[in-house]
C-alpha cells in the first residue's frame, strides 16, 4: 500500500470488480490507473491470481501489456526508450506494436477526460505523431514500423542527463530514483553500509540467483560502495543504492555476496527493525 490507496482498500476494489466482471485483467488494470490516479510515485505492478483449481490449462499463459506513458522528453532519451523496447520485448511484441497500442489507447483515453488531462493525453499523441491509415489497418502498423525506423534519429545520448530524467520523474514517466523498472521508496532510509563484489563474482552470484538476471549495467556497480536500502528475507537480496556524482543507481543483489564496510568479506545483513520483507521476482531491474 502507498499515499491514499491501502490494501484494505485494494482488495475491496478487486473483489466489487471480480464480482461484477469475472475479469483478473481488468481488476489488475483498474487497481494500477488507481494507484496512478491516487499519487503514487512508485513504479506499480499488479497481478490477481485465480486460485480455484478448475478448468485452468497450465500449458498457456496469457500476457496483458499496457505501455506506459510517452512524453516529447522521454521519445528523445535512448535510456528510457531502450527500457521500453526491453518491456514490450518480454511481452512478445517490437517497439512498434507497444507504440501503436500506447497511442490507440490515449487515444480512446481523451473521451471523458478532464480538460486538463485531455490535453495532456493530446500533447502525447502530438509527440508520437499523425499515424497514416485507421486502427488496426496494416497502413497504420505500416507507419509505426517506420516510426520505429526512424527513432534513433531523434534519440539523445545517455550523457549526464539529470535534468531529463528529473522531468521524466515529475511527469510520473519513470519511478522516483531515476531507475527504469525499479521499486524505489519515499522514504528509504540506509540500514547500512556495503561495498559490492568485483564484476567476476558479481556476474556470478546474480547469475546463480533463481530470482535475479544479470543486466550487464550492473558491472558498474562493482567495487563501489553503497547503502542497503532493504533487505528480503525470503529470497536472500537487499536492495542497494550507489550513489555518484552525476546518477544514482538502486538494484536488488544476493546479500550474502555483499560486503560489510570495514569488513573483509561478504557478509549476512546485521538486520536492521526497520527492514521491511519485499516480494515477488526482481528481473531485468536497473
């Protein structure tokens, strides 16, 4: 639970609408535009999980992608459109299909909307451009594909970028923290002081990890010092921060592969009362 949406709340919402639809998309859905809508500024992930037993085929499953939002900042930043090929990646589809499906769903969005979040959502579809042909037509994919095409040429590079990705961050684009796909707290306060392993054990220990995949991003992480933002018990990872001068960069690593300061070798996390258990997997997360 986070800001004006806690679980009591959330559970009442998903069950009023399973009652009336029978749909755990559609309550996933609507619990996320809820979050959205209530001030998070977390990134947010929901999942309702049918646990009767019956009539399931567990040989297919079934992925439901919404992308996210593309402001004129974020379609110039070669950072964040790498993560969002990346997502629309896992869920089977190119850049272009996540594009053509972000803009048909603004566009089926500005109906009922405020006049003020009307014209947001018709500043994005500015960004995005004219598409040719009618939705759904094979003239219009045709276009995205193009889009797609030329996209590189409008990127920017991944300099020092703060600024770009502080407006990102205020615009609700990425999660607070300035990391792509990383739950990162309000509030996080440090447990304690750690420096990381060199990039040989780190690649190796993430890698061994059933609930971690090695992003090679995370070899900048190596031999630094950072803060233990929190701990998970279940799973054996802390979630580490290290700061420079120009970024910060927050993943989830193994913490028995973490190193105490001023200690020689890894060590367990001394747990601190304020950790708080995550859950879930954490993959592709810088």
């Amino acid at each position: 639970s986070e800001g004006d949406f806690p679980n009591a709340e959330v559970v009442r919402m998903v069950a009023g609408l399973l009652q009336k639809t029978n749909d755990p998309g559609a309550a996933a859905k609507a619990v996320c535009q809820k979050a959205i809508e209530t001030g998070s500024r977390d990134n947010i992930t929901c999942i309702v999980v049918m646990l009767d037993g019956q009539g399931q085929d567990t040989s297919k499953k079934n992925f439901e992608f919404s992308p996210g939002p593309l402001t004129e900042q974020a379609l110039e930043h070669k950072g964040f459109m790498d993560a969002y090929e990346a997502m629309a990646k896992r869920a089977g589809m190119t850049l272009a299909q996540a594009v053509e499906l972000r803009y048909e769903a603004v566009a089926g969005m500005i109906e009922g909307s405020t006049p003020a979040k009307a014209g947001q959502l018709r500043e994005e579809l500015s960004a995005i451009g004219a598409p040719a042909g009618t939705k759904g037509s094979s003239k219009r994919a045709a276009w995205f594909r193009n889009w797609a095409e030329k996209l590189p040429e409008r990127l920017k590079s991944d300099g020092p970028d703060n600024d770009i990705l502080r407006a990102l961050m205020a615009q609700g684009v990425l999660g607070s923290g300035g990391s792509v796909g990383l739950p990162t707290g309000q509030n996080a306060t440090p447990i304690r002081r750690v420096r990381v392993p060199d990039v040989k054990t780190l690649q190796r220990v993430v890698s061994q990890h059933p609930q971690l995949d090695w992003d090679p991003r995370m070899a900048e992480l190596a031999g630094s010092e950072g803060d233990v933002l929190q701990d998970d018990l279940s799973d054996d990872t802390s979630r580490v921060c290290v700061r420079t001068s120009t970024s910060n960069m927050t993943a989830w690593l193994p913490t028995s592969a973490l190193i105490r300061c001023g200690e020689a070798g890894p060590k367990g996390p001394a747990r601190a009362s304020g950790a708080t258990p995550a859950s879930g997997a954490r993959r592709g997360q810088l």
